[in-house]
C-alpha cells in the first residue's frame, strides 16, 4: 500500500514532523495548509473601519483585499507532462511514453463491502445523519448526485465512503491547494490512502503520486479544477480507473453566487471525459438559483439533489450598533470562555494589521493574516491558529475557504459582509465541533456608505452591479431586522423556520419607533441645501445641523441659517446615525460620489409626503454591555463535563497537543474535542472498549489506543 501526500517515498501512515513539511505556494493570496476532513463527524450538529464615528464627508476607506483573491491552483508550467504511460482506461487515449509509472493501470479496488462497514472501520462512526446515507447509496448505485449541506454538516463523508466501497479511485475537485495537505494528512490519518496532484509538487512528488493512482494504490486523489483542463492530467487519469468523481464547492460555478471561479465552467465536461462514472457536487451555501445553476452549468441533468438544513443551532448570532469597533471587539472577546479560538475578520489590510496590534496590546494571542503579507508570515500565522488553543486570527476574506479548525469559538466581523452568502460561509467556520459559538457582528453607517459606494465605483457590467447592490440588500435586511436573525437567515436560502431563541433578537427584541418625523427633517435638510445652496454633504456634517452645533464648519458655510438648523436636537448624534443607517439600508437615501454625500432616492419622495411610513429599530448601544457581549451561554468543551471529568479532559488535550506537535499536524488531526470528551466520560480501560468512542476508527486505535489508555490510568 502507497500512501502518497506531498513527499514521495514518505512511508505510508507515518507522521511527519513539521520540518519536514514542504512550505507551500508563494503566490500572493496563497493560504497555506488548511483543513482536515470536513464534517467527518455525523453526529455533530449541522454543523477597514477601525471604528468610531466617521465623518463620511470625506473618503477614509482604503481598498478591499479584492487584488489578491485566495490561491487557486494554476494550470501545470507547458514543460509538465506526467511521467507515464497514454492508453486505454475509463475513458481512453492513445500513445506511451517511456518512463511509464505503470505498465497496466489497475483499478483501486473496493475497500468496503459496505457504507456502514466503512464508516465504523474507517471514521468510528455507528450511524449517518440526515441525508448522508441517502445520498451516499445514490453514488455507490452509480447515480449523480447534488449535495447542499451547511459547513460541518458532514459533506465529505459524502463522497469519501463511497471512493472505499466503489472499486477505482475516488475524484476530489478542490478549489485550493492549500487544503489539500492537511486534508490528505486526515484521511492518511484514518487509514485511508490518499494523495494530490498540484504545482506545489516537484517532479519527483508528482511521479510517486501519478504511480500510485495507476498501480490501484489510491483511494482518493486530489485536483483543483485548473488542473483538470491540462490534457496531461485528463490523459493520466483516463489511463486509470475513476470510482467517483465529487466537485466540492460547487458554488463557485454560479455566476449568480458569491463565489464564482470561471474554470468551474470546464467541469461540465466531465461527463463526456468520464463516462459511466458517477458524479457528486457539493456545496455548504447556495440560493435557491445557485442551487438550480449548479446542476445546469455542471451538466448533471438526472442528478438527484439533497438538501439538508442550513441551519446551525450551536451559533447564535448577534449583530450590534458600531461606535467603538476595536473596543466594541475587545469586550466581545473577553466575554468568551478563556482560552477561545477564533476569527475576527475586517475588509482591509490596513484594519487585519491594526486590529491584531491593538488585540495584542490588550493581553489577546492576535495574529494577521492577509494576501499582502510575506507567504512565510502568513503560513506561519496559520499554522500557529491551526496547531494551538486560543489563538484569534485577524484576517481579509484572504483566510476563506476550507479553514477547517472544528474549536473556533466564535467569529467576529468589524465591517459588513458584501452578502449573506459570504457572512453564512465566514460564520459557520465557528463551532464545527458542535459545542456553543458565537457570530458576532459590527455594523454602523459607514459600512452602508461604504459599500453603496463601492458598487457604484466598481468593476463589471450593470449586471453584475445589479447582481452586487442585491446581494447587499439582503445583507442590510438581515442586520435591521426586528424578527428573529436565523428565521431571516435561512429564509434567504430558501428554508422555512421558527423562531429560534437563540439569536439577539429573540434574546432581546429590539424597540422600535416612529421615524417619520425625524426622516423628514433629515430629508428637507438635503433638500434645502441642494435648492438653496447648491451643496451636498455627508452624515457627520448633516448632524451638525439638525443638532444645531455651532462648529466652524457651519459657520463658514452659515449653515446655522438655514430653516432646519437645530431642529433635530431631540436626538443624540448616535441615535441620527442609527437614523441615516436605516433610511440607507432601505432605499430611501443613497449615498453618491467621491465623498459619499447623502441625496434622496426616488422613494424619498413618499417620506416627504408623509405617505411612506418609517418605522425604524431602536439603537441600544448599552444591550448585553457596550461590546454587545452574548449573556448566553458561555461554555467550553471541559465546562460542559461533569467536575470530575474535566481533570482527565484536559490532561487528553495535553496529550494530543504534544502528539501533534510531534507529527507536525493539528491537534484535530488526532483527535477532535468531542472525542476527548466521550473518552473523559466513559474512561476505557482497554483497547477494545475504544471501540464504542466516537471517531476512533480502527487505524487510530492502531496508532493512538495504547498511548491513550495510559493516559486515563494515570488520571
């Protein structure tokens, strides 16, 4: 048995230390070694602005990460050829070569007689969840198959049992190579052989790994979807023998999605290339249109489609008024069981830096992470996040997909999130492990301004400008709602619920009151100045008047003149901003030019007249502490045991820390919390009572069992 991952002649299942790690990809926007196994747990649950006020007047933003997306896996360099054999196979070329890796390909053969079989042997699961025994027995039968589950809901599982029971080698489409060695040390992790193809190899890796898939010797390689438009690569894998073929991330075929990579567009053609094999896209967010675009653009007609619920119960969302966003941050934090890890995300660079400084002069394990910094910088950082507990990563959308860390207790956003597709995807990255987590949010007039603007500013056809001012619209509607976040959440894709009380807003309702008034002061204040004077002006200075403040702007401008000066001194300056947030998030006020100046909107025309009703969310900016702290639970993994257990507990973490620092992979590698925590609880005497502890499989009884029992003897 090969067992192939980024080091040719590495012997199969045996750990690797970290300096032995090849370093990866120094292309810019490169995210280095993320992710094990994705939901391979079913017992789990479906699973810029630095703040203050702003003064909008003038431009302080700062451009967004946009230049330098995560790294995608290029097409091999033109000298790149696999060092093999051409001819016949599941879907065959001609032609050979000297050097063939293989004289004959052979077919993997089947490991597993049965899905349940492989499961229990493999993953030490007794039983799938929800649609994953459905869906799986659909690809095992040969069947096409599209797969919407959320972030941890057990995606992976989807396509991996069926690689071991179906003869031939198992297909994974994967968008990043960075995910792809910490995914292979996973499932090598778990007995499984697995390898990957990609331009961080040398030629010497890629050979050892072309071998193993042609000698059979392969359960599950890995691509992205680059590569598969090499004809190198498509002849080479023709020459073998494919059992499955699953495209993840299948949204990024949508154009409508949030996502979208052009060369998911290829993919469709796997059809044809790969006859007979059965396919499986898989996704953990779509619309309902992206969900529909998937299997038109990926040509999988009969496919049959399974979608679980998007919902996330162990997260509970909370989205607060901005004043002081790094402050605001800090309270959040230090209101989070000690120790936590977690990911606090923000649209500049600028912001990632100055975040992460000002977390760790406050006593936080911060770190930055974003495409600008030095590749060395940025795997180091993650590699800190990914190996060891409580470490907060500072980060643009640069640290995005595939961040597969299961104890990230919560997630914070200090600037809006362009859409809810984006914000579902960056939450659900907390609490894959089941346990209590937290998204949190900060949100004020400036984000709507700024991203208004960024819109009208940007690149592409009306279109998809059209397409970007929607997405936002539903951004906005989630963060001003007065119902309950997650009824409003999993509405947007497509799924009906109650209720939650579970979110903010069901834990607190949020007053609200009548808004009229108050608009159409605001509204006759930008009308009278653009009639009378010929000027426009953003929020800070339109405060000024209404509150009537005597500032030297005003009085250069004699704007203490004008009719509505000080008419709106009823309100704090907070409580206008909350004011002008809402009218711009509903349409009623835009925000328009170089400096963000405030102008009306066609629908301002009804406030004025009285006939459009304006009913607006009361700003509490002292709800749950000035942070905007969750008063829900605040539990960890160990707090959750009884007293008695918890010594044991983290004595395994102990253990596990320092096996992982050993093999040079992240602790959830060897074992996730929620195994340490079965073991605390029903303390094992003997290797075949290991049997019985969620996600210990027959490999990780082989390689851990003894090591563990001595641990719970000796506690």
């Amino acid at each position: 048995m090969i067992g192939v991952a980024n080091h040719a002649g590495t012997p199969p299942n045996r750990p690797r230390t970290t300096e032995a790690r090849r370093p990866m990809s120094t292309a810019p926007g490169s995210v280095e070694a993320v992710t094990p196994i994705h939901g391979s747990d079913p017992s789990a649950p479906d699973a810029a602005y630095s703040g203050g006020a702003i003064e909008w007047d003038e431009p302080v933003w700062v451009p967004l990460d946009e230049d330098a997306p995560p790294e995608w896996d290029d097409a091999p360099p033109p000298e790149w050829e696999p060092a093999g054999a051409y001819g016949t196979g599941n879907g065959s070329t001609g032609g050979s070569r000297s050097g063939s890796p293989a004289a004959h390909a052979v077919a993997a053969p089947s490991r597993f007689a049965t899905a349940q079989e492989a499961l229990h042997t493999v993953f030490g699961y007794e039983s799938f969840r929800g649609d994953q025994a459905e869906a799986i027995a659909q690809i095992i039968g040969g069947g096409d198959a599209i797969v919407l589950m959320p972030t941890g809901g057990g995606k992976s599982l989807v396509y991996q049992v069926p690689a071991l029971v179906r003869e031939g080698t198992g297909l994974v489409v994967s968008p990043l190579i960075a995910l792809m060695h910490d995914q292979v040390d996973a499932l090598r992790a778990n007995g499984v052989r697995a390898g990957y193809l990609n331009s961080t190899q040398s030629a010497s890796e890629r050979s050892a790994t072309e071998r193993a898939y042609l000698a059979g010797e392969l359960d599950l390689l890995y691509v992205a979807p680059e590569r598969l438009s090499n004809q190198g690569t498509l002849a080479l894998l023709q020459r073998g023998t494919l059992g499955v073929i699953a495209i993840d991330e299948a949204h990024c075929v949508s154009q409508w999605g949030h996502d979208f990579r052009p060369d998911y567009l290829t993919l469709g053609a796997l059809a044809e290339q790969f006859p007979g094999v059965p396919r499986v896209a898989l996704t953990a967010t779509a619309t309902e249109a992206t969900h529909a675009e998937i299997g038109e653009r990926l040509d999988m007609p009969n496919a049959r489609h399974f979608v679980a619920s998007f919902d996330r119960p162990n997260i509970q969302y909370r989205i607060v008024p901005k004043s002081e966003a790094r402050q605001q941050l800090l309270g959040f934090i230090r209101s989070q069981p000690e120790g936590s890890a977690g990911i606090v995300y923000a649209l500049s660079r600028k912001s990632v830096e100055q975040t992460a400084e000002f977390l760790r002069g406050k006593g936080i394990d911060a770190l930055p992470y974003h495409a600008g910094l030095p590749a060395e910088v940025r795997a180091a950082n993650q590699s800190r996040f990914l190996r060891e507990d409580g470490v907060v990563m500072c980060a643009t959308i640069a640290f995005g997909m595939g961040i597969d860390k299961p104890d990230v207790r919560f997630v914070a956003h200090i600037d809006l999130p362009k859409s809810v597709e984006g914000y579902y995807q960056e939450t659900g990255r907390a609490g894959r492990d089941g346990e209590p987590a937290n998204a949190w949010l900060a949100y004020g007039l400036g984000d709507v301004v700024q991203q208004r603007r960024l819109i009208e500013r940007g690149d592409g056809d009306l279109a998809h400008r059209i397409r970007q001012g929607q997405h936002l619209d539903a951004m906005l509607a989630l963060c001003e709602t007065t119902g309950c976040r997650r009824v409003d959440l999993l509405g947007y894709f497509g799924q009906p619920s109650g209720p939650c009380g579970n979110c903010d807003t069901c834990l607190e309702p949020p007053e609200t009151w009548d808004g009229l008034v108050p608009a159409q002061k605001l509204l006759s204040t930008i009308v009278r100045l653009k009639r009378e004077r010929g000027q426009a002006f953003g929020a800070g200075h339109l405060i000024d008047i209404l509150r009537g403040n005597r500032t030297d702007r005003v009085g250069q401008q004699g704007h203490d003149a004008l009719a509505t000066f000080g008419i709106g001194g009823d309100l704090s300056e907070q409580d206008w901003r909350s004011v002008i947030r809402q009218l711009l998030a509903r349409g009623l006020l835009v925000a328009q030019g170089e400096y963000g100046t405030l102008a009306l909107s066609e629908a301002s025309g009804g406030v004025l007249a009285g006939s459009t009703p304006v009913p607006l969310r009361r700003d509490v900016l002292g709800r749950g502490g000035s942070s905007g702290a969750p008063r829900a639970r605040k539990s960890s993994a160990s707090e959750s045991l009884d007293a008695a257990d918890r010594p044991l507990f983290e004595a395994l973490r102990v253990w596990r820390a320092e096996t992982a620092r050993t093999q040079g992979v992240p602790a959830y590698i060897v074992f996730g919390d929620a195994t340490l925590r079965a073991l605390a609880e029903h303390r094992p005497a003997s290797i075949g009572a290991l049997e019985g502890i969620t996600g210990i499989g027959e490999k990780k009884r082989e390689a851990y069992g003894e090591s563990v029992l001595a641990v719970i003897a000796a506690n």
